[in-house]
C-alpha cells in the first residue's frame, strides 16, 4: 500500500515516517510540506493512504481534502481536537492527536488494511496470499518456512508491532503478518478478536470476566472496542 505524509512540521512527519518502518506492507512513497505540492504529486502517483495535519500553510488539511474528487483513505493526524467531527463527515478513516503514539498509529493502519480487504474482496477473485485457509489447519509463514497450523491447538494469538505470534499448546509460531490478516483468515465461529493485540480460540477459554479472558494461566485483557461483541459471543456459552 502506498502512501504519503502531509505534514509542516519535520518533527510529527519524523514520527510518522518511524512509525510507518515498522509496518510491513506500507512503502512511503511522498512526504510534503504543503498540500499543493502534494496535490501536484496526486495527479500523477498511485496513492492509497494520506497520514494528513490540518493547520498548514497556505491551504489547511481539510480543504485540502473538499478539493480531491478522488480521494485515498486518509487518516488525519493534528494536535487540535475541534475538528474531529468535520473530518469524520468528510469520511476519513481515522484522526489521530499528535503526539501520535505507536500503539494508536498501528490501530489506524489495521483499520486501513480491513477497509481495503473488504473492498478487494468485493471487486476481485480471491487471490492465495502466505496464510492460507482450511478448514483444519492453516499454513502461516515464518522465517523462510510456511509452517502447519492445527487450528484446534491454537489458544490465543498476539501482535507484536509488526509481526504476529501464534500461541499453540505446544509451541509459538512468529509471522511478519498484521493480526487482521490473521483474523481474517480464522473461522468466526471458533474464534474471537477481544482486543487490538490478541485474538482468542474460543474453545481454549477456561474463564472471563468483563475486562478479561483467561486461558489456562494467561490472562489476556478485553479491548473497550472489542467488548461489546466479544462478551455477546462469550455468554452465550454461559448455563
């Protein structure tokens, strides 16, 4: 996915061209001080994610915005909160408040990757991509491997910045992939995203309270996003 920072200050553009390092599938192909230069770049660039300040130079980031007929997902990163509002009715993904941490940047990006995954599966066939899905087991790769995954062995499945580690009864398998692939990759009915770090085999719960979920002797926190609908999915099963 290609994307380009517009960003006056050097020091927020810094952070957020660090951020982007540790996130595989995301090549920066731009950075722009002023959005008309950026503009210019628009017309002649395949560009799918803008990370957007709002108060520049010259033309601030959401008028910037109003003048793009087609516009790439875009994430708005500012230090001024008044505009949130605006800019969720000009539709962007998401609106970050500088200083952006990494944990929240992540978010933003794993929201970006489910919008283009939705959209792609709508308007074109199915491709085989390194996870591959079964319905017993999955291939996920590591290293240089693609390593079988039984999914019944499967407890929980944790993202670490930019690579994912699957946690087995008898072993943990690392791959450099988002956890939204993973997720998206898993049957639904077996398995349950409770948080933006860990997904959950729902027949490996032994416990789970309204903040969390315990596996064996792991106890893994339930995400406020993710609440509501991981405990709907959980007391179901309760007598």
């Amino acid at each position: 996915m290609n994307c380009i920072i517009i960003d006056d200050e050097p020091l927020a553009a810094r952070v957020i061209e660090n951020h982007l390092k540790q996130i595989e599938n995301l090549e920066l192909i731009g950075r722009f001080e002023h959005a008309m230069d950026a503009f210019s770049f628009l017309q002649s660039n395949v560009v799918d994610l803008i990370f957007l300040d709002i108060q520049m130079p010259k033309i601030n980031g959401l008028s910037f915005l109003k003048s793009l007929k087609k516009r790439p997902h875009v994430i708005l990163c500012t230090a001024y909160r008044e505009y949130a509002l605006e800019g969720f009715e000009l539709d962007v993904v998401d609106y970050l408040l500088k200083p952006i941490a990494f944990e929240r940047f992540l978010q933003s990006v794993d929201k970006v990757f489910r919008i283009s995954n939705a959209h792609l599966q709508h308007t074109i066939p199915s491709q085989p991509i390194a996870i591959e899905k079964a319905d017993h087991f999955i291939f996920v790769k590591s290293d240089k491997e693609n390593v079988k995954v039984n999914l019944d062995t499967i407890c929980y499945i944790e993202s670490l910045k930019n690579h994912i580690r699957i946690h087995t009864e008898n072993a943990t398998v690392t791959t450099l992939k988002p956890i939204s692939a993973m997720e998206d990759r898993l049957p639904p009915q077996r398995f349950i995203r409770i948080h933006r770090s860990y997904i959950v085999a729902l027949h490996k719960v032994t416990s789970f309270t309204q903040t969390q979920v315990t596996i064996g002797k792991k106890a893994l926190p339930i995400g406020r996003l993710y609440k509501q609908e991981a405990l709907r999915r959980l007391q179901i099963h309760i007598f």
